[in-house]
C-alpha cells in the first residue's frame, strides 16, 4: 500500500466537468484540478456531492476515481466519496479507491432508507474491518436525512473505525464540540459554506465544501487568517465573499437558481469555460444570474 497522506487544510469539494452530452470529460477535469491547486487547494476531494456523486453510475464512479488518483499522483491527499446506501457496495467503491492510490475515503451516512443508528454505526464497523485507509464520517443531514451525534461519533473514534469526519450542518459548534471530546485522534473539517471563519477560529482542521471547489484563494484567505489567529482580517476576507454569500442562498424565485447551476456557471465566469453544466436534471442558468454572478465575482477583486 502507498504512503498514505493526511488530508488537511483548504479541501475542495471538487465539481465533475461533463461533456456537452453529458459523458465524463477527463482533460476538463485534469485542469480544473490544476487550477484548484493553483489556487490553494491543500488536498483535493472528489465524487461527493458537490461533485454530482449521485448522478453517475458506480462505473463511471470508479471511472472519474481511477483518472484523478493517477492523475494527481500523490501531489496532495486525496479523499474520494465512495457512499452508497447499501454496505456491500460502499465496501467496494471504498476498495477501488484504496487501490487506486486514495488516501482516504468520505462515506455519506446510508440515505433514503434511513436506517436505525445501530445499523448505521455498523455500516462504518463493517467498512472499516475492509479497508486499510481512513475513513471520513460525511455527517450531513440535509442530504441524509439525520446525523450522527457527538456521543455517537466519539464511539467510533475510540474504537478505531473513523479517522476524520466532514461535518456539514453548517453550525461551527458541531466543530467546537467534536475537538473539544473527541481532540486530535479526529481531524475535523468544517463542511458547510457560510460560516467556515468560525469553524476554523473553533478548531477545525481544515475546510471542505463547495465554495472551495469554486472560490478556492478567497477562500484560502479567509481559513489562514483564522488559523493565524487573526480575527480582522479573517473577517475581513469573509466580507469580501459576503455578497456571494447571501446571492448564493438567499437570491432565488421558487429555488432557482440551484446551487450546483451557480457553482458551474462561477467556474466559467472565472475562465474555465470548459467546466460546462450540471448532469440533468439541472441546467444553464439565465442571463441574469449569469451578470449577478459576473458581478459578484468582479467586486470581489
């Protein structure tokens, strides 16, 4: 097995670029990485949600995980999504990706079924029992549906089962609360997009989200300052994002736009016109999003 690598620090959910028909499109992908490393992308995340995990199919799945991992070559840690509801299928996804070269794997809670929590808890047991890398708890309950608690979590910290969790509610105190029990035997990221200033000053290890993946040197600037300890310019550099921010969640007339067609049109605004669109069913955006965004993005330099 490789030398396996930590991730840590400024972590991209990464987007998948599509063709125009819509089939994977590898040199789009290998720099659109390029650029995210360019950028002050510390390690890389693929395939979760972000990254349109469940629009594809576990083939194209082990497709677009095989060509990042020999393509980034070990240059920063990479972590793959490799959750699916069933067990069985998560233990295989997570295989391939450790085969590949992977140095960890994000797991989603199991969805839509919405399991019992002894089940859940022996989801990760039974992972963990066929997997050698580390293993990251996706503790989201917006897309899962529930979240492990605190106490739930330290239990698989203590046993060895987990090593990292990316905690996505969005509330800095998840972060507080799991280095404050569980210390440094879990690496924390803070997972949502809003208020990661504060999921760092509270002790996260790093920051893993969407708005890396597309804003990745503002959003450096805004986690070293609050690693430095430096509360000004750590909200100074939040301010600068603020806009977007408040676009990215609140500027919607029945929930359009959605926030992965802002995601890929803010990558092309910023000249990765190959980043294309969202899988269908999402789509293009209007033009008047399209200038909101041009100009969101112009008032931020």
């Amino acid at each position: 097995m490789k030398d396996v690598k930590k991730a840590y620090g400024l972590c991209p959910a990464s987007m998948t670029l599509w063709n125009a028909d819509q089939t994977y499109n590898k040199k789009g992908m290998e720099k659109y990485l390029d650029w995210l490393l360019d950028n002050g992308a510390q390690s890389i995340s693929i395939c979760g949600s972000t990254g349109e995990n469940i629009a594809m199919n576990m083939e194209e799945q082990r497709e677009i995980i095989g060509h990042v991992a020999n393509y980034l070559q070990g240059q920063v840690p990479l972590i793959c999504g490799t959750g699916r509801y069933d067990t069985l299928n998560t233990i295989k996804m997570s295989q391939y990706a450790q085969e590949q070269g992977a140095d960890g794997v994000m797991v989603i809670l199991p969805f839509y079924l919405k399991p019992h929590k002894k089940a859940v808890l022996q989801h990760f047991r039974d992972l963990r029992a066929a997997l050698d890398i580390d293993i990251m708890i996706y503790n989201n309950p917006w897309f899962a549906g529930y979240e492990l608690t605190i106490p739930e979590i330290k239990e698989l910290v203590e046993d060895g089962t987990i090593q990292s969790i990316k905690a996505a509610h969005g509330d800095p105190n998840r972060v507080h609360e799991l280095k404050f029990h569980c210390k440094d035997k879990l690496t924390v990221f803070y997972g949502h997009d809003y208020a990661a200033l504060e999921g760092c000053l509270c002790g996260a290890d790093g920051w893993l989200s969407g708005f890396p993946a597309v804003l990745p040197k503002q959003c450096r600037a805004i986690m070293d300052a609050a690693f430095a300890g430096d509360v000004k310019g750590a909200r100074a550099a939040q301010d600068r994002i603020q806009p977007y921010i408040d676009y990215f969640f609140h500027d919607k007339v029945d929930e359009v736009p959605h926030w992965q067609e802002i995601c890929k049109y803010t990558l092309q605004a910023q000249g990765l016109d190959y980043a294309g669109l969202p899988r269908k069913p999402l789509g293009e955006l209007d033009e008047a999003n399209k200038k909101k965004i041009e100009k969101l993005l112009a008032d931020m330099q």
